[in-house]
C-alpha cells in the first residue's frame, strides 16, 4: 500500500503538493518524487525498538543556490530525538544543516525544540513507500533536488560505537549516527527528459562539523541499504 502524505507549502517558484485518497489530485506537469524503502530502512534501535531513518528533501537552482526545505522528517526538525543524552545530533543530517545554514537560539545549524521548522514541511518517516507531489509555478523550470538519510546507532568497523570525540570517526557517541548520512540528487530539467533517478553522490560529515559531501562511500556498510531508490516523474 502507498503512503500518501497530505501537505502543502509555498517555496519561491514551487508548490509542495501531496495527494490523499480524499485530497488534491495530481495536476498535468506536477511531479511525482517516490521513495522506496530498502532492507535496512527500519533499524533496530535498543531491545525491542525498529526506527525508520530520519531525511531531509530540498531544491537548489540550477546553479546550487539552495532555495527551500520540501519535507523533513519530524525527529529533525524539532529535536524530537529520544534517548539522546542531551546529544543535539548535528551529525544526522549535516549537508542539509549547512545547506539550510539557520542557526538555533545556542548556536547550533539544526533546528530545536524552541525553533523547529513549520509544521507544513514535516512529518513522521512512513513505514513504507511514500510519495510527494511537486507542483511548480514554472512548469518550464530546472532544478536539483537533494535527500539526505541517516540511521540514529547504526555502527560499523568504521564508525564504531566506542569512538571518541578526538578520534575522525567519530559520530556522535553511543547516541548519533554511526555511518555518517548518505546523499542522493538528479538534476531535474522537464526539457531533456520526463523522468530522474536520484544516485548515491556522497556522504556526509560523520560529526556533522561541516557540509561537505565526500564521494568515497566503501567504508559503509548497511547504511547502503537504508533506501532502495528515489526518483522523480514529470506527470503527463
């Protein structure tokens, strides 16, 4: 069964638009982003806990300005993080963090329990399959679009749990990510073509200390199986 995720925001030229059986209909030149969850998209968290990942989807021109957040999930956009020892988790999603650059009240690039993102691009991570709508005010428009998805404790050889602030593999401690977030992008450009798939580009800072994308991802492990694929249909 589809999730369907019934929101709608204002973003300079774009609408973010999605349909519920009882909501809005698809219109001729929305598009169509879905996400399909892989093998490991619900990660055993504690004893008896199966977390879904936390993601962030944003639009940059053409150029790579950044222009808005599309939809972020809730842990993230309102410091909703549970056993967390006080940890901010500036590593879960850190090039979406950098990219967005909003600074809370203490300083930190993520949003806070004071300063959380509106409630019209944010939402719990579904179970399943999920898709948005994106309806543009120019439908003649090219754009990049982004998602960034992280594990909380998802810990590796590379990433291990008992690494040390001092230590580069350092990941937020026995509460943060582990394997650090992995990015994925298309170019979208209805003149070239109706359809994008979004390819693994890089992962981001393990400590979340900048937004740098770095492209070496074989030291990753089941974060690679977190998402089976995203991709993007322009609707006839």
């Amino acid at each position: 069964m589809k999730h369907w995720l019934c929101i709608t925001v204002m973003l300079l030229a774009f609408a973010l638009v999605s349909c519920s059986s009882a909501g809005e209909t698809a219109q001729q030149g929305d598009y169509r982003l879905t996400i399909n969850p892989g093998e490991e998209w619900l990660h055993q968290y504690g004893t008896f806990i199966k977390n879904p990942p936390q993601y962030a989807i944003w639009m940059e021109d053409a150029s790579g300005t950044y222009l808005g957040s599309l939809f972020v999930t809730r842990k993230i956009a309102t410091e909703g993080w549970i056993f967390n020892g006080g940890n901010r988790r500036v590593e879960a999603l850190p090039v979406w963090s950098h990219r967005r650059n909003i600074t809370d009240g203490e300083g930190f690039l993520v949003p806070s329990k004071e300063k959380p993102l509106a409630d019209g691009i944010t939402g719990a991570t579904p179970k399943r399959e999920q898709e948005l709508l994106l309806r543009p005010t120019d439908k003649d428009g090219s754009f990049w679009l982004y998602l960034e998805i992280n594990h909380s404790t998802d810990f590796n050889g590379s990433w291990p749990k008992d690494a040390s602030p001092e230590d580069e593999n350092w990941s937020g401690g026995e509460g943060g990510s582990g394997q650090p977030s992995l990015v994925y992008r298309c170019f979208v450009d209805p003149a070239s073509a109706g359809s994008w798939t979004m390819t693994l580009i890089g992962h981001g800072s393990p400590d979340g200390s900048n937004g740098e994308i770095y492209p070496d991802v074989s030291a990753l492990t089941t974060a690679l199986r977190i998402l089976e694929s995203a991709a993007v249909e322009r609707l006839p």
